[in-house]
C-alpha cells in the first residue's frame, strides 16, 4: 500500500515548517551526503547507541562483512569522528538517509501527513514536536539494543523515528480522515485509523521479528514504534484548543459546500 494523499479540509495556515523539513533533509541527502556516498559525513553524524551510552566518540576502521545467506563480501565503512558533544547525533541523525528509497518514503510521508499536524499546532510547536518525537524515537533505538542483546556499533539515521511521531499524532487528532492509498491497481480511499494502524501493526510484528538478532534487521523498529508512541502521548501537550475548534470548524463547512456542489 501506497498512500498518495489525505483530506487536507480545514486549512487554517500554509505548512511552512513542514514544506521546510521536506526540503532540508532533501539537500542535506543530495548536497552535504553526496546522495549517501560521503561516508564521513553519514556516519559521523549518525546515532550510535555504543557512543550514546558511553557518551563518547568512536571510531573504527572499516571491514568486510560476508552475507551468511549469498556469501557476497561487502565493505562496511567504520564509525567516523562525531560532533561534540556526541549527543547532539540524536539530532543529526534525523536528517540524514541510507538512499534513495530510503528519503522518498520518508519524504512521501511527512508531506501527507506533516501538514495537517502543523495547520492545528502552529509552525513553532510543529516544529518542536516533530523533534521532540525524533529524539525520543533515537532513544528508544538505544535502548532496544540494549534491553534486546542487538549490535550497539551499527549507526541509525533518518527521519522516520519523527516520522512515526508525525503518524500518532495524526492517529489521534484524525481518525477518520480519508487516506487516499495506490492498492491493487487503482486509488482507494481509507479510513485513517485503518492505515496508520495497519502501518503500526507491521512494525510491531517485523520489530518483534528482529528481536534477538545481533546484526538486527536493517530498520530501527524500535525507533519507529518509540517515536509513534511518543506522538501520541504528547500531540495534546501541542495544541491549542482554540486552534483545533477553528480546524473543525472550517473542515465542517468545507464539508457542507462540497456536499451542495455535488
């Protein structure tokens, strides 16, 4: 499944912060990553959870690793030198991507969904929301590979973790906005306590899937699931309920001219 688009009724501010997230990790992938080549830049500022935990920078030299199932040797590059002090990867590892599918995604799904938690928080709060979530989406990340016996020398990065947050938070205030989804040949609209909860419920089953394993599954899980459930313990602290009436409000009678339209 696909999604493609939402409701988007109720406008009440244009989403600057989130169209300003959109850009920044692109350029940050395209100009500072090389599009993911420039290896000191991607992991020197990405989360390590062995450098978080100790609180300091580490750095290791490069090796081969060989694929137990295909027997493909591969070069994987060592921990580069870190900013001071090392705790600020939590943030820069957000705007950072392993490739090209790896930002699409991530992008294709802050700007259906980012929006609509900035109309009603407000660009500031927004922001410090979706921050707040990366964070503690990083967080959490760590904390899984210690409490699940995982590689704490393997860097995480990208954007999903506040990405997740964006998507509970979305859970809570919108329940039943329609997501438009690409299934099955053709354009669906579904509920959006259907999709997200879908969406939640993959990365719970393919998280639990990754317990246990030392090299993990490719995809911080844990990052995904703390920074969801993070969204939705905090999305109220960050709106305004005058904000969110005058939201329902307007979406109300968009509704209403709509409906005389057709």
């Amino acid at each position: 499944m696909l999604p493609i688009g939402d409701d988007n009724l109720g406008r009440i501010r244009t989403p600057f912060v989130n169209y300003g997230l959109v850009l920044l990790n692109i350029f940050v992938f395209v100009y500072w990553q090389q599009l993911g080549s420039d290896v000191p830049v991607t992991y020197g500022f990405a989360t390590v959870p062995a450098e978080i935990l100790s609180g300091h920078d580490i750095i290791s030299e490069s090796r081969i690793v060989v694929d137990q199932v295909s027997g493909v040797r591969q070069l994987m590059p060592g921990l580069q030198p870190s900013p001071y002090p090392i705790y600020l990867t939590l943030f820069t590892a957000l705007f950072l991507h392993g490739g090209i599918a790896h930002i699409f995604g991530n992008m294709l799904y802050l700007a259906i969904f980012g929006d609509n938690l900035e109309n009603v928080m407000g660009h500031l709060r927004y922001l410090a929301f979706y921050l707040l979530c990366g964070v503690v989406a990083s967080l959490a990340h760590v904390a899984a590979t210690v409490f699940f016996g995982q590689n704490p020398f393997v860097p995480s990065l990208g954007a999903s973790g506040a990405i997740s947050g964006v998507l509970g938070g979305y859970l809570l205030l919108f329940p039943n906005h329609r997501i438009r989804i690409w299934f099955i040949l053709g354009f669906w609209p579904f509920p959006a306590w259907l999709c997200v909860g879908l969406w939640f419920l993959f990365q719970l089953i393919n998280g639990a899937g990754a317990l246990g394993s030392d090299a993990g599954s490719g995809v911080a899980y844990a990052a995904h699931i703390g920074g969801f459930v993070a969204g939705l313990l905090l999305v109220r602290l960050f709106v305004r309920p005058s904000d969110l009436a005058l939201y329902r409000e307007r979406r109300e009678y968009s509704l209403r001219r709509r409906s005389r339209i057709v």
